[in-house]
C-alpha cells in the first residue's frame, strides 16, 4: 500500500476504532463463538456460522486499519490560496448557477453527502494545486465536467 495522505482527527479516530476491535470486539466475538460452539453440532449450527462470519469481518477491518495507520501521513490543514488536503474550495460549474463547496480529504474520510470528497477522486485530484479563478475539467461516467474555482480556504 502506498503512503496515504490523512488529518489527524481521522487518525485518531480510526487508531481508537483499531484498539477498540482488537480488545473489545475480539473478546465479544471470542464469546458467541464459545456460547455457539456450546449448542452442539458445528456443521448445522447457524449461531456458529454466524460468529465465524463475525470473526472474519473483524479481522479483515483490523487488518485493514493497521495498513492504513502504518502508511499514513498526518497532513495538517494550512491557510492557503492553492486548494490542498483539508482546504474547503467554493465551486461553479462553467454555464451553471449553482455553487458547490467541497473539502478535500484523505479516502478514509471522503463523504459526498458531507461535501468532503478524496484527494483520489476525480473532482479532488482536478482540484488539488487550482487557485482561486482556476478553471479546471475533470472526466466523470458522465463526461467531462467543467468548474471554475470561486474560493479556497
């Protein structure tokens, strides 16, 4: 995995869900297995199925986040005119009315509902580096998307 760019909040946040997954969650998990390995058949028995199932999803998340925090990057949001990580960008699509806000955020944090997209999406990387009366272009199934820059902060 290559080295991910992330704010400190969500470092902290996903470091807290890691601890919480490896010493809670594995405990619980750990418990319906015993209590389902109690009720008898294995081969037949949904409770087990179940909580093996569980078990795996936990790893997997475990898994996922140690490779995350390991490659992670803190970047810290700073007052610029050039749109970066953690910058809040005021957008018009070229010939439109409507103005757009979005925040540029590591992939772990992007929420299009919210208005934080990733530095990896389409409409994040066309933004990184752009200033403030920058028109850029960007290409989406739909197809190619033109904005103008109104305000980075």
């Amino acid at each position: 995995m290559t080295e991910e760019l992330i704010s400190q909040e969500k470092f902290e946040e996903l470091t807290k869900e890691l601890d919480d997954l490896r010493t809670v969650r594995r405990r619980e998990v750990a418990e319906q297995l015993e209590y389902a390995r109690s009720l008898g058949d294995l081969s037949e028995n949904a409770e087990y199925q179940e909580a093996r199932e569980m078990q795996a999803a936990v790893e997997e998340r475990i898994g996922k986040l140690e490779s995350i925090l390991k490659n992670a990057k803190i970047v810290r949001s700073s007052k610029s005119d050039t749109a970066s990580m953690g910058a809040t960008v005021l957008v018009q699509k070229i010939g439109g009315e409507d103005k757009h806000s979005y925040t540029i955020v590591g992939a772990e944090e992007a929420d299009i509902l919210q208005g934080k997209v990733s530095y990896h999406s389409p409409l994040g990387s066309a933004l990184m580096g752009k200033k403030k009366g920058d028109e850029f272009s960007f290409h989406t199934p739909r197809g190619t998307l033109k904005y103008k820059i109104l305000k980075v902060e």
